[in-house]
C-alpha cells in the first residue's frame, strides 16, 4: 500500500506544495495519543476493578470466606463448651460442695481475672492456618479435660446417691415415740432375767410403752420376716436395711408391715404387745450388723441432741431387769 502524501495550495507561490509536519507536531500528536490511551485504560480498570474481581481478589476472598467458616465452627466449639462448663460449675455448687457444706463458688471467681488489652502482636505475622491449629489444638485439649471433669462429677454423683441411700437405711431412730426418754427401760448387756431371776446377755433394748403404741421401722428397708417366733420374740418384724444391717422388733401386739415389703424409716410396721416371753407390754428392740448383735444405744443419731444421748446412755447402762 502505497504512502499517502499531502499537499497543499501555496498562494503565495500559486503552486501545490507538499504538507511537511514538524517534529513539534508530531510530538503532539504522540502525546495526545498516549494521554488519550491512558485516560481510557485507566477508566477501563477503574471499572473493572469497580465490578470484577482480579485472581488475587479471588483467592483472598475465597480465603476469607473459609476462615469466616473456621471461626464460625470454632465459635459453635467454644459455646459449646461454656454450656458443659456452666452445667459442671452448677453440678459443682449444688452436689459436691453441698456435700462438704461449702458455700458455692461466686461467679466472678469462676471468671477470673478480666483482660483489658489482648497482645496481638504475636499474630501480625503468623499465617491464619498456624493460628487456627493453635485453636483447635487448645479446644481439643478443653474438651479432653471437660470429659475427663464429667466423668469424675460422675462418679462423685453416683458416690454421693450411694451414700445417701446408706444413710436412708442404717438405723437412726428410736422405734417408739420416746421423746422425753422416759420409756427405755432396759439396756444392751448382761441384765437379771424377769423369769428365770438370773444375769442374762439382753441383745438389745426394751421400750415400755401401753399397749397398741405404734412401732416405726428405724430405716429404709425390705421386711424379711414377720410372724410369731416360739423362741421368745413373739409376733415379731425383722427389716434387711442392706449394708450388712437388719433390725427385730418383738412382742407385738400384732404387725403391719409383710415379708418382701420396702418400708421407710419412720412408717409404722406394727404395734406394742406382750406376746411371746415378755412380762409386760413393751417393744424389744435389737441391731443386727454382719450377723453381730450390736447395742441399738448407738444408733439413735437423728432424733437425739448429744445431751439427750448421753442421758440415754446413762438410763441404757442401769443393771436393772429387763422386760423379756
């Protein structure tokens, strides 16, 4: 393609001249070129980078979209483990401590101390994926020690029904209402047998009380026996408390309570009498642990004053004739 060449009319010289740019115009032009282009790149990219991502954007909001993830998991991990702590902090304060009759804990000690700053500078040059392992690596640490706390509240728990349900069956009352002390009669040990006149070993305690006064079960309990013993008892109750405890209570006027039946401490299971060898109406009471017969004197722990006990023990030791 052949050059195009531009001429002009000189009136001067009345003759066609050729048009002959000057370097001045050229540069101009060039200039105006280059501004031109770069006033419309740079409309170009402020509009594109206005509505379109660059790859680098890309992969950095991409980045960002899966941390947001990460830390939202990580925040479900942490509230989490603030509910299995607050239900430990309240098992704490009303089982444990209750046990030990210790005040609970109030809940600006359990906080602790209150950060008014956090140091961030350690982080300003940690990649996000070192500091989200760090984070997950505590939390799985928090919840290692959280199932090993739960576990031990466990078993603290199970100790404590066990230990209340043993205390529930071992005998703890008098088995009349004695509360003036003045029906016990005769004590644990060696007495003067009412019929045979004789030191005999008495196993356990009369209650002389009127004919028809209620006897209560002195623990929670299963009746293992209940009927008319020709050995001398006479209508008769024996309770298995477990732990290694029973109780008999004799000389029934007649008895409420029936073999394989659960019993509480306090409910009545029959009613003062004078059968079998007795001499006058009275309830004749014995504890039973492992097989020994032990003295009763010792059990009477909830519904005597350490004064009233000692006095009992005092009436207890009298040499005086027992009832049966």
């Amino acid at each position: 393609m052949k050059r195009v060449r531009k001429y002009f009319y000189n009136t001067d010289t009345h003759r066609f001249e050729k048009l002959e740019t000057s370097w001045q115009g050229k540069l101009l032009r060039v200039l105006g070129f280059i501004s031109a282009a770069l006033v419309s790149a740079a409309i170009i990219v402020a509009i594109a980078f206005r509505f379109l991502d660059s790859p680098k954007e890309k992969k950095l909001r991409g980045e960002m979209y899966q941390l947001r993830e990460q830390y939202t998991a990580l925040q479900r991990e942490l509230d989490d483990m603030n509910k299995s702590l607050a239900e430990l902090e309240q098992r704490d304060n009303n089982v444990y401590r209750s046990v030990f009759e210790s005040a609970p804990l109030p809940d600006s000690v359990r906080i602790g101390k209150q950060y008014s700053a956090i140091d961030i500078d350690q982080f300003a040059y940690t990649p996000s994926e070192q500091i989200i392992e760090s984070v997950q690596n505590g939390i799985k640490a928090l919840r290692n020690r959280l199932q090993v706390q739960r576990r031990s509240y466990d078993t603290l728990e199970h100790l404590v029904k066990a230990k209340e349900q043993m205390l529930t069956a071992i005998p703890a009352i008098q088995p009349v209402s004695n509360k003036t002390l003045e029906r016990l009669a005769s004590g644990f040990g060696y007495r003067i047998d009412p019929i045979y006149k004789t030191p005999k070993m008495h196993t356990g305690l009369d209650f002389a009380a009127p004919m028809g006064t209620p006897i209560y079960a002195t623990g929670n309990g299963t009746i293992s026996e209940a009927g008319f013993d020709n050995g001398g008892y006479g209508n008769h109750v024996i309770i298995n408390h477990g732990y290694g405890y029973q109780t008999l209570y004799g000389h029934m006027v007649r008895f409420k309570a029936r073999p394989g039946e659960r019993v509480k401490r306090g409910q009545v299971i029959g009613w003062v009498g004078s059968t079998g060898k007795s001499t006058g109406p009275h309830c004749h009471y014995e504890v039973i642990k492992n097989g020994n017969k032990i003295d009763p004197i010792h059990f009477f722990f909830n519904d005597l004053s350490a004064a009233d006990y000692e006095r009992m023990v005092r009436i207890a030791a009298s040499g005086n004739q027992s009832f049966d």
